[in-house]
C-alpha cells in the first residue's frame, strides 16, 4: 500500500469545537501525561497542521521525527531522559528552588520544581517525542528558526485542539550528537527542540504573561499603546525563573 491509499489519506481533518483564539490563550506547557497512546489519526492531524506552517519562499524545509515505542524510539527517548534530568537537577540548585518560597510546598515555587521532577523522571515514558528539525540550505542565520518554530507552534495548538498538550524543550543538545548518529540524521538538518506530546493528567487552564501593556509599544519604544489592554479577567505572572539574587521571588 502507497502511503497515498493509506485510510487516513481518505479521511479529513478532525473537527473540533475549541475557537481558535481560546485555543491560543490556553495552551499552556503541558508536562503530565496520561499513559494513553495517541492515536496515529490524531499524530496526522497534528502533524498535518503543523505543516501548513509558513517558511520562507515556502522551501517547506521542516521535517519531523515522531518518536512512540519503536525500538530506536525508545532508545532516543531514553537518551533524551537521561540528559533532562542532568539539566533540571543543575537548573534547580542554580535558579535556587529549594530556597526562599521554595521551602514552601504550596508556593507557585515548589509546585514548579515538583512538575519538572515529575517531568524529567518520567521522560523515557512520554506518549510522543518529537524531535521538529529543519534542513539547512545556507549557513545558520538568526532568522532561520522562523521557518521551523511556527510549524512547533501549529503543532501544539493542534495538540490543544484535539485535547492533547505539550511543551518545547532543548533537553536533547547535550546528547544531539549520539542523538543524530541514532535516529540516521543528517549533518545539515537543524534539531530545533525536543517537543513532549500526549493526553493531560491536569487542565489546560489559561495561560499567565505579563500585562499587555508592557510588551506593546507605539511610535518608539517602550511608549505603551494605550489601547494595549488585557480583557477583563485576565491574570499574569512573573517573566522568567526566580531569580539568582532574589530568591524569594516566585518561578
Ligand atoms: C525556546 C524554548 C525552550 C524551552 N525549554 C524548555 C526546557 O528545556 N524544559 C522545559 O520543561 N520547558 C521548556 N520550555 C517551556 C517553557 O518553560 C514554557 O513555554 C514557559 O514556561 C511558558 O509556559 P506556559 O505557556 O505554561 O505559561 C521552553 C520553551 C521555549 C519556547
């Protein structure tokens, strides 16, 4: 059988009922999982959305290595695992978690920490793992990743669309050379993230970001635009992990 008379080149898209827009306020970085398999309907419509992501001149030059429970899959998994965890561990003692409202267990702090625990102990088992990568046709260049990052983001809105959810990592660069040799990729092709997918153990919830009028400015910079306005109801976080010289400070 062609891929082309394959049944799911038969069948459309999914529908689903989620408007775009409250799509986009609520896909949040999604790092419990259920153990459910996603269905191989749900990868396509997934990955068929992500590919209709922009890039420049339209070279399309993003591919995807989707990554279940096949033999290499689970071998890149694991090494993937191995190297999350050596990154968190580092990444809590230097952001200082376990200080200041980190000894706190309800702190925003603590309940942080605990899902990133979660998460990179239980990584070698997530549903889906896949590495978004892009072929290189001229030299890297800083605007290159607007023509990958998009398709990522189509991706987890896609996910979120279909009750899935998912977060970005770089949790593969320490390991991407035996990663590479692995999974048969060539030298060229940029491994732009490590993205975890499957069914949420939790909500979605909305997401947290600054006020609007902090990141939209007018006419020159940092003059805000007046009509740069959050709706009503709308809640906010801190930017960025709790900082070196204040750990009090919330993740
Ligand atoms: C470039 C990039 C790199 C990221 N790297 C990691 C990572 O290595 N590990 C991780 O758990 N989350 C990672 N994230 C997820 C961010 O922490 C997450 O998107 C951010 O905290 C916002 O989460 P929220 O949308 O749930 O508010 C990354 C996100 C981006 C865009």
């Amino acid at each position: 059988m062609s891929k082309n008379d394959h049944p799911l080149g038969q069948q459309p898209v999914e529908k689903t009922v989620i408007s775009l827009l409250e799509g986009l306020a609520t896909t949040r970085a999604i790092r419990r999982y259920t153990s459910e398999p996603i269905p191989e309907a749900h990868l396509r419509d997934m990955l068929f959305s992500a590919t209709r992501a922009p890039s420049g001149s339209n070279r399309q030059p993003f591919r995807f290595l989707v990554l279940t429970d096949g033999e290499k899959a689970v071998q890149a998994k694991a090494l993937i695992a191995q190297a999350a965890q050596d990154i968190w561990t580092e990444k809590e003692r230097s952001d200082g978690y376990g200080e200041g409202s980190g000894s706190n267990p309800d702190s925003p702090k603590s309940r942080m920490a605990r899902t990133m625990r979660n998460y990179v102990g239980n990584f070698s088992d997530v549903p889906a793992l896949i590495l978004p990568c892009m072929i290189r046709y001229r030299d890297p260049d800083p605007m290159e990743g607007a023509s990958i990052y998009p398709a990522v983001q189509n991706l987890l809105l896609a996910a979120r669309g279909l009750g899935y959810g998912g977060v970005i990592t770089g949790f593969h660069r320490p390991v991407e050379t035996e990663l590479k040799k692995l999974l048969a990729i060539p030298d060229d092709v940029f491994v732009a993230c490590t993205l975890t997918l499957g069914k949420p153990e939790g909500s979605h919830g909305p997401v947290r970001r600054r006020p609007l009028e902090e990141f939209v400015f007018t006419d020159s910079w940092a003059s805000s635009a007046p009509w740069a306005v959050d709706p009503p109801g709308t809640r906010f976080t801190s930017a960025g992990p709790p900082k070196a010289q204040n750990k009090n400070e919330e993740a």
